[in-house]
C-alpha cells in the first residue's frame, strides 16, 4: 500500500537535481501524485537533459542460452527448472557478428549480447572480449551481460571495447530473497563497481509483474537511485510468462496506468539516466507505449525475440515511432 506523503511544488530537490539519497517515502509521495501532475513533472525533467522526441533503439542476442546454475525464479534459462528450453554453447563468433550487423541494418545503435553464465570463465570472456571489439568495429555501442565480474574481468572487458555492463538489481530488496535463493542482491551489486571502476558504464534495472507489490517496485527504483552514481540506462522489463518457472504462481501483470507511474518515478529518482521499455512490450498496447515515452521512457529493444522470449516486430515499432512523430535510426531507416 503506498501512503500519501507531501510533495512541495517549489522543492528542488525533487525537480531538478540529481540525488542520491533518495527515501521510499519520497518515492511513495511522487506515485502517490495526481497523474497529470506527475507526468508533468517527469516530463519537465525528461526535457531538461534529453531530446523528448527522440528514442533510442537496441538489440539484445542470446550468446549463450541455458543450463544457468542461478535459481532465479522467473528465468527460463535456469537449469533448476523444466521449462523445455535447450541449453546451447556459447555461439560461433562469426554467427554473432553478422547478428550484429543486421541488427545494425534494423535501426539498431546498441547491440547487447548476453550469456546464461553466473560468472565467466576466463577462456570463455576471451572470445566474448573479441565479440566486443568486433561489434564495435561496426561502429555500434557495446553492452553485455554474463553475471558476477571481478575486477580484472571488467578491465578485460574495458580493454575490448565495451560501453555498457548489464546487471540488473531485479526487484526490491524485502522481494529478492522470493524469487532467487542461489545469490544475494549484494552479490549483484558488489559487480556493479567492477564495471565503474573499469570505466564501463551500467546498465541496471529491474523485472515487475513478478507478484511484488508497489512498494518493492519502488523500492527498486529507490535502490537504484541511491546508488553512488546513478545508472546510465535503467531497463524496465514486464516479466515474460514462462512455464515451469516458479514465478507463474504468483505473478499478476501491472495494471498499465500502474506502469506508466513507476516510469515516471524513475525519470524523476535519475534524471539523467535512460529509462528503456525492455522485455514484455509485446503485452503493450501502443497507447501504453505512448505513455511511457510520455512519462520519460527514452530507449527500447528492437527485434522480434529478446534472449528466449517475444520481442514487438519492427515494423510496428517503426510504424509507432512515425505515428507520434518521434525519432529514432529506426524509424529513420523505416522512412528512408
């Protein structure tokens, strides 16, 4: 249940400046706003440090699919669960770089790979780390998301090229031991300064629909906005029905107005960060869609399939993005 707290209008530091020491009351009172008054004040921020129009487009390749030794309970790749995926290798280096260069051709300026790993083995991030430098040969950003990382891994990493490490907090920390028992949600974030440190950027964000209330999905955000440096991108990901996966028992999909709030919440907590609609856009009516961007959503996947789950085709996504009059190389490419 989220409790009313006051919001003054001529508070600063809940327009404008970049905080990171946010509280769950702060974040209750912004959901908590009448909705034309919150959507203006994330839309308010959302102009201040990017185009409104524009959205930026990426592609996600599974490069390793399966056996993952994780217990997460709403994963289809997790080898603790019958869930009638196969698992497979990591992928020829060849395959994934012509992926790459489709997805380039698509409309697509970030290209992630992710593996189902709960942390690499070195011989294996060595042919990830030349994946990387190839990609970014193609003159695409680089993001890939294989687990928990040590230091010299994330230097290895920096050293190929990459732009952006994925790793996602999930949910709230009261939610987390709910759904994954095999790591902690420090374990998660212990990696997260392994990147920084390195010099990649961070890519974090979160699952909702999973049967957590409000409350943790604004906990979530809250975590992620008090971290010390904010992430540069902040997927939010609708989780994805999968069968034989624990989650199916207790999931409930947000309610849509409910969804659009969390993302304005998150435009508001990191203002400078990019907040992308990931996985479960397929359950998205375009309306919804509009929302969001309204409420400051700024990046989307493209691509029929995100790692083993649907993805919107891009024709539709091209087809929306021309139809509110907003930019993207997708919807460049889809007009040109």
């Amino acid at each position: 249940m989220v409790h009313a707290v006051e919001v003054k209008e001529g508070d600063s530091r809940n327009t404008e400046a970049v905080r990171t020491d946010w509280d769950r009351a702060e974040a209750e009172a912004l959901y908590a706003l009448p909705f034309p008054d919150l959507i203006f004040r994330a839309q308010s921020i959302h102009r201040k440090h990017f185009d409104p129009n524009h959205v930026e487009t990426a592609s996600l390749l599974s490069i390793k699919t399966g056996g993952c030794p994780e217990d997460c309970g709403y994963c289809s790749q997790s080898a603790h669960y019958d869930t009638g995926l196969k698992a497979t290798r990591l992928m020829d280096h060849a395959d994934v770089i012509a992926t790459a260069e489709r997805a380039k051709d698509a409309g697509a300026t970030r290209f992630c790979m992710a593996a189902a790993w709960r942390n690499p083995k070195d011989r294996d991030l060595e042919k990830v780390c030349d994946m990387v430098s190839a990609v970014k040969g193609l003159g695409m950003e680089t993001c890939v998301t294989l687990g928990m990382l040590t230091p010299g891994q994330a230097a290895r990493l920096a050293e190929a090229g990459l732009d952006f490490y994925n790793h996602n907090v999930d949910t709230s920390p009261e939610f987390y031991d709910k759904i994954i028992t095999t790591r902690t949600l420090q374990d998660r974030i212990d990696t997260l300064p392994h990147a920084r440190d390195a010099g990649i950027k961070v890519c974090c964000g979160g699952i909702i629909g999973m049967g957590e209330r409000v409350d943790d999905r604004l906990g979530m955000l809250v975590l992620l906005a008090n971290l010390p440096v904010h992430p540069e991108s902040v997927p939010i990901n609708l989780w994805n029905e999968v069968k034989g996966v624990p989650v199916n028992d207790i999931a409930e999909r947000p309610d849509p107005i409910a969804l659009v709030r969390l993302i304005a919440v998150a435009r508001i907590l990191m203002p400078k960060s990019v907040v992308r609609l990931s996985a479960g856009r397929q359950y998205m009516t375009d309306e919804l869609q509009a929302l969001c961007f309204l409420a400051g959503a700024n990046s989307i996947f493209i691509g029929d399939v995100l790692l083993t789950t649907k993805n919107p085709q891009r024709d539709r996504d091209a087809k929306l993005l021309q139809r509110l009059g907003m930019t993207s190389r997708l919807g460049q490419s889809h007009v040109a």
